[in-house]
C-alpha cells in the first residue's frame, strides 16, 4: 500500500453566512483552495444563540450538493417544492440542487450547543441540470463501526474497510463516489484505510489533533484544519496525546472547468448569467 502524505494544511477561517451565523471555512475559502470535486467545508459550533439564532432564510442553489451534518442541535430545512425536513443531533441532510432548488436551514432552538459541518460536491455537467432533491438521514441510519485500536467510525457515504469487513454508508451511486466518514479515535490511537488511488482526499480535525501520513514522514495537524493528502491509495492518522476526531472526505475528481457566481456553480460564465437570469424571472425553480 502507498500511503497518501499530508500535502498541504488549509486553516480554517472565521467568516459568516445566513444571516449572520458565525462559522469557519477551509476547503472554499478562495477559489485556490478547492479540492475536485469538493467546493466548500464549513464548521459552525457555538453554545451562543446569537451566533446561529437568525439561521439562513430563503436563498437559491443551482449545479451541486450541499451535505449537512448535524453534530449537536437542531434545524428546520423547507424548500420551494413544499419539502420539510428536521435535522437533529446527528443527522444529516444530502440536497442535490440540480437545475434549481430555494430552500432555508433555521434554527430550532433558542439555546444551547449548534455544531455541525455543510459541505458543498460539484455535480458533473450532465447532472447540473436535473430535477433537485433530497435525503434525510437520520443517525438511526447511519452505521457506526467500532475501530480495532479504539475508537469509533460513523459511515455517511461510501464504504468503510475496517480488517476485512465492509460497511456502507446510506449514500452510495453518486457520479462523485464519495466517501464520508466521521472517525473518533482516543490518544495514540492509529487508523488506516483504503482510498482510490485517483480520488481526491482530506481530512478535517474538529477536536484534538493528529499526525497524517505515513510512518517517519508523518506531520501534525491540528483542530480546525484541512489537512489536503497526496496520492496514493491509503490514508493513515494516528491521534494525539488528547486523542482526535475528525471527518474524512474523498471522492472521484470531476475535471471540469468551474465557474461559480455565490450559490451558483456551473461550468462557464455564460451558464452563471442564465442561472442568474432564470432565479430573477422565477425559471430557476419552474418544474
């Protein structure tokens, strides 16, 4: 096996969005810090109401997926098409914008701890265009693996390979072929697994650190960091001294031209123009 080295370490940043709701992003923080096909990564964590209290009204989507994963908390999602679902402690919510879709994420809480991630995967071009959707998850659904040297791994998407034995997540058939894990590992703990050789991969430190890549040329990554890994067709973490958890993201790259306009991405500037042209006149969200 060739284990992938940590590559490159993308710090997360304080920003808002919504209505004001503070969070940190890393993957998407610049149009330089993509990674085919993932867009964007942002954390929201807080135990302050006033920073998540005004949610995200109403806004539009075109030309990818928004992956929400709830770790703590609670979320009302509502679209155009009269679809509601509630998003609680861990959740998750995989929304394929397609053509077109308006939706709002708020809060339904007024106290107490929201955290979680939303994740943006590009669509291919011949899906940018089909009819929007989405896929509650609740935790019931999502497998949760016990780890041979400890720890626990919670499998969204794709398939997890702990000796031997395969787990598959509730997402599987996407044109991207994502893997979605989220791993908690205690102190010192190791964790190996395999990954495509031609896929795209990262990972995201949410607590304590780690050490990323093979054995003698390993490097740290801290809480709150992307760590962008190397090819290769293995990935190997072994948690810190306070232990780690962290998610774990790899995927088919698209290799496409991207152009993006905000809640927009399409492939050319001309496709941006007509989305923007299509929400104004209403077309956007026509069935």
């Amino acid at each position: 096996m060739n284990t992938r080295k940590l590559q490159q370490i993308i710090e997360s940043i304080a920003t808002s969005d919504g209505a004001g709701v503070k969070l940190r992003r890393s993957i998407g923080s610049s149009q330089f810090q993509r990674l085919d096909p993932f867009l964007m990564l942002d954390e929201f964590g807080t135990e302050n109401p006033d920073d998540y209290i005004a949610g995200f009204p109403s806004h539009p989507h075109r030309g990818f997926e928004t992956v929400t994963y709830m770790l703590d908390g609670h979320m009302l999602h509502e679209d155009h098409l009269g679809n509601r679902g509630d998003l609680r402690s861990g959740d998750v919510q995989w929304m394929t914008a397609g053509r077109g879709i308006i939706h709002s994420e708020m809060p339904q809480q007024v106290e107490g701890r929201m955290r979680g991630f939303q994740l943006w995967i590009n669509l291919p071009a011949r899906e940018k265009m089909k009819s929007p959707g989405y896929r509650d998850i609740p935790a019931s659904e999502i497998p949760v693996v016990a780890l041979p040297g400890g720890g626990r791994a919670k499998v969204i998407a794709g398939m997890l390979m702990v000796e031997g034995r395969a787990t598959p997540g509730p997402i599987q058939g996407l044109a991207t072929d994502p893997l979605y894990l989220d791993v908690e590992l205690p102190a010192r703990a190791a964790f190996a697994h395999p990954v495509a050789q031609d896929y795209n991969a990262f990972l995201y430190v949410y607590e304590g650190s780690a050490e990323v890549g093979p054995a003698g040329a390993a490097r740290p990554l801290k809480a709150h960091s992307a760590g962008v890994l190397a090819a290769g067709d293995q990935i190997e973490v072994t948690a810190g001294a306070e232990g780690a958890r962290f998610i774990l993201l790899a995927a088919r790259p698209l290799n496409e031209p991207v152009a993006q306009y905000g809640p927009f991405v399409m492939n050319t500037r001309e496709e941006i123009e007509q989305a923007i042209r299509d929400y104004q006149s209403g077309e956007l969200v026509r069935r």
